[in-house]
C-alpha cells in the first residue's frame, strides 16, 4: 500500500524578469519558471532576502504556493483537467474510484491495479464503533457540514497508528480510510438529524451505491439503487474530486504544512469548504432559487446582484479562476436534464428557473463585461435534490468528492522535499510604537 505520488517538479527557465526599485535605482533579477502548461511564474523565494521588500497579494490573484501535477486549469478557455485527462473524458467513462487512483498516484488503474485499489479502499469503509456516541453529542438540528468538521478532525483520535506524518505507509493508510470512511460519515451525519438508525457500509457495492445505501436505506426495509442515481452520484463525485489550489485545499496544504496529521487537516479543508463563497454556494443556489420563485422575478434578482449596494450575489456564477464556462458546470447541466427524465420528474420548476435565469444573465451586459458564468455549484443542487438530498446535505456532498483530492494534495505537498511550513507576511498597517498608559490614566 506505500505506494508514492509522482513529485511535482517545476522548470527553471533561461528566461529573468528586471525588478527596478525607483526609490534606489536598484535592478534585480528574478529568475522565471516554466510549468509544463499554463502561465509562466517569477520566482521571488530570493526577493526579500536580496531587496528586502515582500509581495503584495490579498487572495492570491497573482501568486502561485506551490507546484503540482495533479490538476490544470486554463480559465480563459474553460478547460479543466486531471493528471491531463479532460474533465469530461472522465465524468463520462471513469467511476470514482478509477479517478480516485489516478489522482493520488497520477496513473488510471489497470483492471488488477483497480481491483487492488477498490479492494483496499472498500476494507475501511467502516468507522469505529465508539465514534457513533460520538454523533450522539449533536443537537438534532445540527447543520451536517458542522457534524463533518467535528467528526473527521476526531479521526484522529480514533486511528493513532496512521497519524506520523514521517512513515509513507502511515500516510497512505490514512488517505486510504479518510476516502474509504468519509461515505460512511457523511450518510452518518444525514441520518443523525432525522432520528434514523445509521446503516454500516456494504462492501459488495461500488463507492457510489454504497453511500447512496448508507443514506437511503432503511433496515426496516430491502433497497433498491437505481443505476441512474449511483450513476449521476458517480459523476458529481468525479466533477468536485480535484480543482488545484483552492481555498480550501489551500487550507489542507497550510495545515499540513506545519506537519500536521491528515484527519487535522482534512477537517480544515471541510470548515474552509463550508463557506458560501466556496462550497456552500450550491445549498445557496437552491435557497436563491426558492427565494426567487418565479421567472418574473429574476430581473429584480439580477438587479440586486448588479447593485453594488446590496450584498446580494448570484450565487453558483462567477469563479476566481475561470472567465469562461465552468466545464463541470456544462456536465452537470446536460446531467440534470437526464437525471430529472430517469426519475420522471417533469418539468421541474426549480431547473427550468436556473435555466432562465442562467439565459438572462448570461445576455446581461454586466455579466458579459465581468465574465461571470455558471460555476459547478449551480446545477449540481437541483440534482442532489431531485435524488432525495436535503439543501443542508449539498456542501457535505462536495467535502465527500473533495476529499480525495485533498488528499492527493497533501500527500504531494508532504512528499515534497523542497516543502517548507507555510508562512505569508504582511502589509503592516498598525500603530507605531507608542507609550503604555496606565488603566486609569487611559
Ligand atoms: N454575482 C454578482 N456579481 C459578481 C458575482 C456574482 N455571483 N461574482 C463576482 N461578481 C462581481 C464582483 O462584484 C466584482 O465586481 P467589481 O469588479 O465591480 O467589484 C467582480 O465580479 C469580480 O468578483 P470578485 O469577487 O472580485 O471575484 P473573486 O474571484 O474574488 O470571487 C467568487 C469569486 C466565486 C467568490 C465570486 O464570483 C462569488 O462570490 N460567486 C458566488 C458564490 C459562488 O457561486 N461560489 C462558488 C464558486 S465555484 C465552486 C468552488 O470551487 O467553490
């Protein structure tokens, strides 16, 4: 099982870059690296050191953290791939699983690598039986996503013997159960809220029907899984498995930097991801769907997304990194259709208000100017709720899917000789040193 990850490794090019400081005169060179695609990056490891200035990049438009060879992304273009397959060559032929091995070790499985895999991963599905009370400590009403930080950061206090960090064969065996148990854990936390008895994973089912059976599945009675629904839940799990430095991968990355151990940091990942900017922007989209309700009322809703007064934003558009279509998003649009037909639900109305509301906005001279376009997060909730998810279940959905790409990243992250803890500076804008005044003098 100790297999290693392909090492990311960046190019020194021929190529410097002149940074002239007007104040002094001063030249400095800064050498110019070269990826295997996408734009070129100024190395400024040795700024500080020889001109003794920083950066300055509030939410790293314009800096990139590390090197990788997991996921590329051309924004401008819509493109969106995976070790180099394209995202949609995947969403349509792979099961999760296969991507799954493809990003941790940067290869699609063969069928006995496949075998292997599935096999070895299938043997963790379960969770330790004392982590059920741990559950019991939730109010009822507890939002799920709130159950998954708890619950996977206290993975590590259930499984020691695969938290040291310096041992390959620890780290893989950790990977192994977070992808294995996270099913296991998120049907956990959808049963929790209603009462339900909470159902242990079947090992003889692939990893998409095995959680759609943790979650649907009654004791009471036999269930059924549609192949439509394990086949849709394949491919959302497949469109949210990696997307490169995001926030909340970033935030894996930065816990794990520190040395951490990788049920601390996955559950980082989960409590960035939580965030309506992030991935709780597809529970958002159907909330602003409900609250629109019409499609007489989507010029008032795009109006407030315009005003730049009003907070409001059309959530599921939009995205830091592309400024064209979301290539997943055309996936899960063209899915939806699908989905919603092999469930015979006709004409839903929340889809066919997406899909106005997508044709408005998409003609609007402020969306067009702005290049904002529908992100992943806008379809994918209006599948997830006609397959029986709650909105509160979207975000956990998108952690489950993301988890293995945190953990491709981290493991390249920690496999990195070259990785050092992570530690942005800053703009100081503070007080200047200044006198302490007594309490009452103050
Ligand atoms: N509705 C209205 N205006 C928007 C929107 C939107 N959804 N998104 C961006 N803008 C405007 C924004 O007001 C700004 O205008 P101006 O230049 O006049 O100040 C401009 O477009 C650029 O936006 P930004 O906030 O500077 O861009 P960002 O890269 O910092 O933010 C974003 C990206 C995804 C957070 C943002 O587009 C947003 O809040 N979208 C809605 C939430 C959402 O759908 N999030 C899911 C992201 S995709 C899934 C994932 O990977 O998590």
């Amino acid at each position: 099982m100790a297999q290693q990850t392909p090492m990311a490794k960046s190019e020194s090019t021929s190529d410097t870059v002149t940074l002239v400081d007007n104040a002094t005169g001063k030249r400095f060179e800064l050498p110019v690296l070269g990826g295997s695609e996408g734009p070129r990056v100024i190395d400024i490891r040795s700024l500080y050191g020889e001109t003794g200035m920083f950066t300055y990049d509030p939410g790293f438009t314009s800096t990139a953290s590390c090197d990788s060879q997991i996921t590329f992304i051309d924004g401008d273009d819509g493109i969106l791939r995976h070790r180099g397959y394209p995202i949609e060559d995947l969403a349509e032929n792979c099961d999760f699983l296969e991507v799954a091995h493809m990003l941790l070790f940067g290869e699609l499985p063969d069928r006995a690598t496949y075998e292997k895999f599935a096999h070895d991963i299938t043997y963790h599905t379960m969770v330790h039986e004392q982590l059920l009370y741990f559950y019991r400590g939730f109010r009822r009403d507890a939002h799920p996503m709130a159950i998954m930080v708890g619950v996977v950061g206290a993975l590590s206090a259930f499984y020691h013997d695969s938290t040291d960090i310096s041992d390959p064969h620890q780290c893989m065996v950790a990977s192994y159960r977070l992808i294995a148990k996270m099913p296991t854990i998120a049907a956990m936390a959808f049963k929790y809220p209603m009462g339900q008895p909470f159902m242990y994973p079947r090992n003889d089912l692939s990893y998409a029907e095995n959680f759609l059976y943790m979650t649907f599945a009654v004791p009471a009675e036999e269930y059924h899984i549609s192949p439509v629904l394990a086949r849709a839940m394949e491919r959302i799990l497949i469109l949210h498995a990696d997307h490169e430095q995001n926030a909340s991968t970033s935030t894996v990355r930065l816990a794990g930097s520190s040395a951490a151990n990788p049920f601390a940091c996955i559950a980082a990942g989960i409590a960035s991801l939580w965030g309506p900017a992030h991935g709780g922007a597809n529970e958002a989209v159907l909330d602003m769907l409900t609250e629109i309700g019409s499609k007489d009322q989507i010029g008032e809703f795009i109006n407030r997304a315009k005003d730049k007064d009003d907070p409001f934003r059309l959530m599921g558009f939009g995205h830091r990194v592309y400024k064209n279509y979301d290539p997943r998003a055309a996936v899960l649009r063209k899915s939806a259709h699908e989905v919603l037909d092999e469930l015979g639900v006709k004409d839903e109305p929340l889809l066919e208000l997406a899909l106005e509301l997508e044709r408005i906005a998409l003609e609007d001279d402020y969306f067009v100017e702005k290049k904002l376009f529908p992100n992943v997060d806008f379809y994918s909730g209006i599948i997830l709720r006609a397959m029986g998810f709650p909105n509160s279940m979207f975000t956990v959905l998108f952690a489950l899917a993301r988890t293995v790409g945190w953990v491709a990243q981290w493991n390249e992250m920690i496999q990195d000789p070259t990785q050092r803890i992570g530690r942005p500076r800053q703009l100081y804008t503070g007080e200047t040193k200044r006198d302490f005044v007594p309490m009452d003098q103050r």
